[in-house]
C-alpha cells in the first residue's frame, strides 16, 4: 500500500502535515506524537524580526470550531535558525517553513535566510486576517498575489506555496494569480474571519475583536475551496480546514488536494496527526486501494 | 515521566456550593496523573461532546498519588464546566496532564492567599507545605458568606477569611485580612482573580515577601504550542525573545515580579 505522495517535487512519506500555527515548531507535540511519522512539519510563521502577537484574550470557543487572533507572535529567523529549524532537521520529515512578514522585504528577507538552510519548501501566508499590515492584505488582491509571488520566487531556494485566504469573492482567481506568479503550490484554507460577542459581559470574546475561525465547523467551506482551486490551477494544492479525522482528510484529497495539514484537530486530540494518516491507511485497506494517489481528486 | 494524555473515571462528584462542584478523577496505574502532580499544576479536562473542540484548563486541587486520584474543585462557568459538573461516577473523560510549572515550595512560615475559584490550588499546597514543617497561614478571600473548602484547610493552616459583603471575617479583601491579623512570612503563594493579584503583588513588594502568583488565561492547547495564553512578562520571554510568557508552560505560577499585571 502506497500512502507517499510529491508535491511540487517533494516526496512525502505520506500526505499528512500540520496547518502552521498549531503546531509550535514541533517540539511540544513531539511529546505525543513521532515526528517521523508525518508527511511534514509545517511550522509556526516566522518573520524577519521577533514579533510580539495582540494583546489576550487571544483564542476562544465557537460551536464546532474555535476563534483566534494570535498575531502571528514569533521570535523571528535568528533564533528560528538557530534553534528551531535544528530540532526538526533531527527527524525524518519535510520541514515546511510558513513565511510571514508586513512588507514585502520582509518577507524577502525570511526567504533569503533560509535559502542556505535544509528546508524542504516554504509556505508564505499572505492571508493572516490577525495582523493589521502585511497578512491578508497580499491575499486579497490579485495583482499583488502574483507580484508578491513573483519576487519570492526570484529569491527562493525552495518550491514555494502561497497560502490563500478564503475572506475572499473567488478564491480560484487568487490561485491563478500565484500560479501566474510562479508558485509551486497553493495551500487553503487560512481562517475565515469571525466574531464572538459575549452577551453577559457585553463585551468582544477576543482583545482583537476579530478572530480566525477554525475547527470542523468550516470544513465544507474548505472542501468547496479546494475543488475550485484544483480545478483552476495546474499546480498542487494543500488542503485544509477542519480536518480532524482520516475520512475528512479523504475528503480534501478526493476533492483534489495533493497533501492535507491537520490544525485544530491538535488542541482537541494531541495525536490528531498520527489519527489522521491511520485512518487514511484503515481506509485504503477497507476499500483496497493500493495507492493514495489513485484518490486525489477522484471526486469530480 | 511528564505530560500524560489519558482517560479519567469519575470517582465522585458533589456541589460544594451553588456553582462550584467537586470531583475526584481516578487514573489508571500506567496512566497515573496524580502520582506526577505537584502543587499550583492544572490539567486539561475535555469535553466528551465534539462541537466543544477545547479542552477547560482546570487547577488541581487535591492529589492522592498512591491510589491514583486526583481532585479538581471548578465553576460551572459555560457549557463545558456545565457538562463536566453533570457527569456521574463512573462516567469517563480525556485527560490531559499535569501541566505547567507549579509552585516552589519554600520553607519557613507560608502565606496562601486563594480568592475565589483560586481558592482550590491552595489546598494540595497547605497540605504540602504543612507535611515538610512549615507554618501555614491560608487567607481565603469570598464574595459572600458561603465559605466553601475553609473547612478543608483547617487541619493544616491557620485558616483567616474576607468576604466582600462582610458576612464572614475580614470585611474586604484579601490583602484587607492579611493587615487585619498581621501576617507575617517568609512566602507569598496566591491564585485568584487579576486585581486580588495586583493587590498581593504590591503587598509583597512592600513587605520584602517572596510572591508567587497563579495566572489564569484563555488557552486552547494548553502545551505552548499555540501562543495563546500569554502573559506580558518584565524581561524578554525564552520562546518568542518578545516580552511574553506562556502561561500554560511558564506559569501558571509565576514569581511576581516576573510579570505586568
């Protein structure tokens, strides 16, 4: 049974990584589950500089999924070099480095750092709905997905995905856009932009007022993204959103997504990654399917 | 042997006052939670119902090692407190644990000062400190006269007690008690609400007490994974090289003068 997949000339043990953010640089969920075992490790954003994050409350319960307005706080490329790239190195999977930054010599810089660095690809979040400059605002507008696209990959060592923001009118028009621009791949969802009022504080649940919703809650939003963006572009997509078993994970690659990063699933079971590519396994043995590869994008 | 994700039992369960439920939780002798618990720890409590994805950070208020059970004393303060406080012996849950750094047990004579639901970290804490020799001293800060857990402390502190309505003890505060008796100590152990914190902080700074403080924050891994729980903190953190300290892996316990409040 074949469960490896390539993305964007990457071999993958299998096609399971974790959605950036919710999974540090791996060290605290290293306690409960093997690193070895995942397709990849997508890591927390980093920046050129330490950022600090929005004030607290920063995260917060919605049904069926969660809010949060972390603010992508990092320590930045220095002592993600020095300290956390060499804890992932020590195992046996891809690290995908996510990229963030205000301007776009920010994001330069972070790409040029870790063009000398054993890093399998870069994923560059241009859809932060947390972070008033940078984020989002290069996700929203075609012209500046495929210029951000096009400088990033002038400068890259590594194949490249653009994370896409679904706060958009049509998500498979920003696709084309990084493609157009030269991106190797493209990664969706990011979170969707939510609110949560408290009725008996009268108050935001979130400093931020606005957070990014997650969780199970928006997976059938996730899955009709990535079916229009598969069906758009030439190059691989990563899907997310939601995932929090193998059949959902199933889901994403049916609906043609060539890898799937598992997020919020984490906070709700710590070894929600190694569920996942067990239960893809389970389920190919059930239905005899001797290749993973045979499912991504089945369902048309 | 660290964090362990597990599933507990509940051994019993009962209403202390109205709102606020106690729980005793047994693990299994492989997956035993209590035996790696120290005081000041919380763990992880999740919802058995799948639309609540995040697990309720919970402090742990009592541990028996030995038998492998540990108590939690909590408020129903949402949907999932409530469905926790609903379950019946024998009824099961994951359990993430223990978590966070605790408190350092100093010798000497102890000050525990819990306001609120800060009130049932203290207990394993007076018991601790009373089993090493120490002279405890618990200050239990109530809005009114229902005095949950008091009981509980006295076989191993000097128990003194404020209630915002005056119904019992010290009308006022905490900090309002402590002047009252004239406490003195070599130690400062708290929990409780923010501006109960502030006042305990600034009361050991003016004393020269060594303080320590539980923080309590939003959290959704509860690992220091996610960077949610942060705290601002006076020098910069080891994580991010920012100025914040995660509360679920650097705290909750932190000494005083470590953190803006």
């Amino acid at each position: 049974m074949n469960l490896s997949v390539d993305f964007a000339g990457v071999r993958m043990k299998n096609p399971v990584t974790t959605a950036s953010g919710t999974f540090g640089s791996g060290a605290e969920y290293g306690e409960f589950v093997d690193l070895n075992c995942l397709g990849a490790v997508t890591t927390k954003g980093v920046a050129n500089k330490p950022w600090p994050g929005n004030p607290t409350p920063r995260v917060c319960e919605t049904y069926g999924g969660m809010l949060n307005a972390i603010g992508l706080q990092n320590p930045g490329i220095d002592v993600f070099v020095d300290r956390d790239l060499p804890f992932l190195q020590k195992y046996d999977t891809n690290v995908i480095v996510n990229v963030c930054g205000r301007t776009e010599e920010d994001y330069l810089e972070v790409v040029e750092r870790l063009a000398s660095q054993e890093v399998q690809m870069l994923e560059i979040n241009i859809s932060c709905p947390n972070v008033e400059a940078g984020g989002i605002a290069f996700g929203q507008d075609p012209k500046m997905v495929e210029r951000i696209t096009r400088r990033i990959k002038e400068k890259a060592k590594q194949p490249v995905i653009m994370k896409l923001s679904p706060n958009v009118t049509d998500i498979a028009e920003m696709a084309r856009a990084a493609e157009a621009g030269g991106a190797d791949g493209v990664s969706l969802i990011n979170t969707l932009t939510g609110m949560k009022i408290d009725v008996h504080r009268r108050a935001f649940a979130l400093a931020n007022k606005t957070g990014g919703m997650s969780g199970p809650a928006v997976k059938p939003v996730a899955v009709r993204m990535v079916y229009q963006v598969a069906r758009a572009v030439q190059i691989p997509v990563l899907g997310m959103g939601g995932i929090q078993t193998g059949e959902d994970a199933l889901e994403f690659l049916m609906a043609g997504a060539t890898m799937v990063a598992v997020g919020t699933a984490n906070f709700h079971n710590p070894t929600a990654t190694a569920d996942v590519i067990a239960g893809i396994g389970r389920f190919m043995e059930e239905q005899g399917v001797e290749d993973v590869r045979e499912l991504i994008g089945c369902v048309r | 042997m660290g964090k362990i994700m597990t599933t507990g039992t509940v051994k019993s369960q009962e209403m202390l006052s109205p709102g606020i439920y106690s729980m005793w939780i047994q693990f299994g002798r492989e997956e035993n939670v209590a035996a790696q618990a120290v005081p000041g720890q919380f763990i992880s409590m999740y919802s058995n119902e799948g639309s609540r994805l995040l697990p309720r950070p919970i402090s742990i208020c009592e541990t028996d090692g030995e038998q492998g059970c540990l108590r939690v004393v909590y408020r129903v303060a949402g949907k999932g407190t409530e469905e926790f406080s609903k379950m019946q012996p024998g009824d099961s849950l994951p359990i993430l644990g223990p978590l966070g750094n605790g408190f350092s047990l100093g010798e000497g004579k102890a000050i525990l000062i819990g306001g609120g639901i800060g009130i049932p970290p203290m207990l394993e804490l007076a018991k601790q400190l009373s089993r090493m020799g120490s002279q405890v001293q618990v200050v239990l800060g109530y809005r009114d006269g229902d005095l949950f857990l008091k009981e509980e402390f006295e076989p191993y502190a000097s128990v003194f007690v404020s209630t915002e309505d005056g119904s019992s003890g010290t009308k006022g505060n905490v900090i309002d008690a402590v002047r009252e008796h004239g406490l003195t100590g070599d130690g400062i152990y708290s929990c409780g609400p923010t501006p109960m914190l502030r006042g305990v902080k600034a009361f050991g700074e003016e004393q020269g007490i060594f303080t320590q403080i539980s923080l309590e924050e939003r959290m959704a891994c509860g690992i220091g994974a996610c960077l949610g729980c942060v705290c601002q903190s006076r020098e910069v953190d080891g994580h991010s090289h920012v100025r914040n300290k995660r509360v679920c892996k650097e705290g909750p316990v932190f000494e005083a003068g470590e953190v803006e409040l």
